[in-house]
C-alpha cells in the first residue's frame, strides 16, 4: 500500500512538474537554455564590463540598443555603421546613459560591402583600445518581395551584404583572438537562418549561409575553447529593419512597414542577447510564441514544421498582399490597406 501511494505521489509530482513546464513555455520569449541563463547564470554586468565590444550596425535597431546596453555595463565601444553622423547620436546618447568617457566609444565608419577596407578598419580598432574581446556581427538588410518578382541583383546584394561582409570581419578579427586565446564573436543571424520563410528567399538564403558557416567555424576552433562562436537568431523585433527591407528591385523602398506592435521589444532582444554573452551560449533562439514553437518544430519535428509552414506561410503572403505587416495577424483576418 505505501509502495502505491509513494508511485501516486512521483507520478503528481512529475505531472505538476511537466504541466508547469508547459505552462512556462507558452509564455517564454527564449529557448529553454537561454531563459535557465538568465536566471541562474552568469550577469552581464559582471562578464562584459570593461571589455572592448566591436558592434556593426551600429546606428540603428538592435545595434543601437546593443549599444546602449553595454554602454550602461560599462563595456568599451566600436561603434560601426556606414552613417557616421548616426554613430554620434548614439555615441552620444551612450555617453549621456552611463559613466563612459569620450576615449571609451570609437566611432569607426564601415561599409560592409567595402571588403577592401575591413583590414585597416579592424587595425584602427586596435590601435585605438590595443584588444577587442567581443565581436557583434550585426549589420544587414532583410528583404519584402517574392521570389518571382525579384530581380537576381536583389539575391546578390543580400548575400555580398549580410554574408560576405559578415564572413569580411570575422577573418580580420579572428586572428586577433587566436593569437589571444580568447574572444567571443556573436553573430545576429535570424530565425531565417533556420527555417523556411517566404518573402525572404534572399534574406533567409544569406542567414542560412551565416548559420552554416558560424557552425563550421566552431568546430575549426575546438583548440581554442576560450574562443566563444555565437549566432543570435531573433524571431520579429521592433526595429527599423523593415523599413530598410530591399524589395524586389535594388534602390525601391518599401511601400509600408507597417504595424510593428505586435512584435517582441528591442530592449528585451537585446536584454537576453546580452545574457547569451555573458553565458557564452552557443546559439540564441530569442521570439515570442508562436514563432519560438516554430523554433522548436523545426528542430525536432521538421514534417510537421513543414506541414505548419505551409498554412502561415500563405497567411504571411496574403498579409503582404494586403499592404499589412508580413508578420503580423497570423489568427486573424488582417484589414486590407486603403488608399
């Protein structure tokens, strides 16, 4: 009789523990591993003060932010964007928000597509603080069009844009930590860097490129465990990103970005990016349901992931169609836009 009750008691607790498990998940804005870091792990502010942070994209979304974040732990900035006057507003507002120096933020302009320049650019950061512990590989551009409708140029610029000029850096900076021995170089990549997404054949090619490379490279580094290889795959953020999207023809803007709202925060972005660094967390899933759920499917449950896929990838088509954000009102009909 006690050998049943006990059996009743474990089998409660486990179901207590699952249910509240699930229950946790439905809310979560991370992957488990990153969400058990946050609140058991290393603090930002102890790992990341201090240290020479190299951020491109610097100027705008969740590289403005990265910026401001680790400005306000104290990190040493490179701050990195092809629009200088846009780098002083942030090195400004870095310098207003902590207790930095003006010796502390470098402004260097760079040009990701400028592969030429990344040699002298990367020496100019290390002429100016002598190490660069963190390299953030953040600049890029997403894309807005179909498939059909977009030239091959479009296809191009993502991939010489988001990967070649990421994979630029990287080779300048790489070297630097070998020597060393220790570094981190984190990569924002995407949830496209995983999975299927339509709108984004070009975007999501360039990511997945990114990712394939990051995970190589990891393995290259297996000598150098003090070396950490980092990829940040955000799902929706609120950034200026889709205002910048490139669309079916190089040089023509987005008709509407649309309604932002509904997705996750930068700050919040950046908050758990930061925590992944601090942890030195291989890969980042960082999304709001459902797009986390996505994550997951994809990873352990790719037929089904598909078959999921294919119901919202129409819905997202038609919300473009609609002149309505790509991802918003995936459980509703969206309001076709008026003129």
């Amino acid at each position: 009789m006690m050998d049943i009750c006990w059996l009743c008691v474990t089998l409660a607790g486990i179901a207590v523990y699952l249910l509240t498990q699930f229950i946790r998940f439905i809310f979560a804005d991370a992957d488990l591993t990153l969400l058990w870091a946050a609140r058991f792990g290393n603090k930002p502010e102890s790992k990341l003060r201090g240290k020479v942070v190299w951020i491109t994209g610097a100027s705008s979304g969740i590289g403005e932010e990265l910026s401001y974040q680790l400005a306000a732990l104290g990190a040493r900035l490179v701050l990195s964007a092809r629009r200088e006057n846009e780098l002083e507003r942030v090195k400004h507002t870095c310098l207003e928000r902590s207790s930095l120096k003006d010796e502390d933020i470098l402004v260097l302009p760079l040009d990701l597509l400028d592969r030429a320049s990344h040699q002298e650019k990367t020496a100019s950061a290390l002429k100016h603080f002598g190490d660069i512990d963190v390299l953030i590989n953040n600049g890029g551009r997403t894309q807005r069009s179909l498939c059909v409708e977009a030239d091959v140029e479009v296809y191009q610029a993502l991939m010489e844009l988001n990967y070649l000029g990421t994979v630029s850096v990287t080779k300048q900076v790489l070297p630097h930590m070998i020597r060393r021995g220790s570094g981190i170089i984190a990569t924002v990549s995407s949830v496209a860097g995983f999975v299927g997404v339509p709108l984004a054949t070009g975007y999501a090619a360039s990511k997945h490129a990114v990712q394939g490379f990051f995970n190589s490279l990891r393995t290259e580094l297996a000598d150098y465990p003090n070396i950490t290889i980092s990829t940040i795959c955000p799902g929706p953020v609120i950034s200026s990103i889709v205002q910048n999207a490139i669309t079916e023809e190089l040089g023509k803007p987005v008709a509407t970005a649309g309604d932002q709202t509904h997705k996750m925060s930068t700050e919040r972005c950046v908050q758990l990016t930061l925590v992944g660094l601090a942890n030195r967390v291989k890969e980042m899933w960082i999304a709001e349901q459902p797009f986390l759920l996505f994550c997951y499917l994809w990873q352990y449950t790719p037929t089904l992931a598909w078959y999921l896929t294919k119901i919202l990838g129409k819905k997202r088509v038609h919300n473009f169609k609609s002149g309505v954000d790509a991802d918003s009102a995936y459980f509703s009909k969206p309001k076709v836009k008026t003129t």
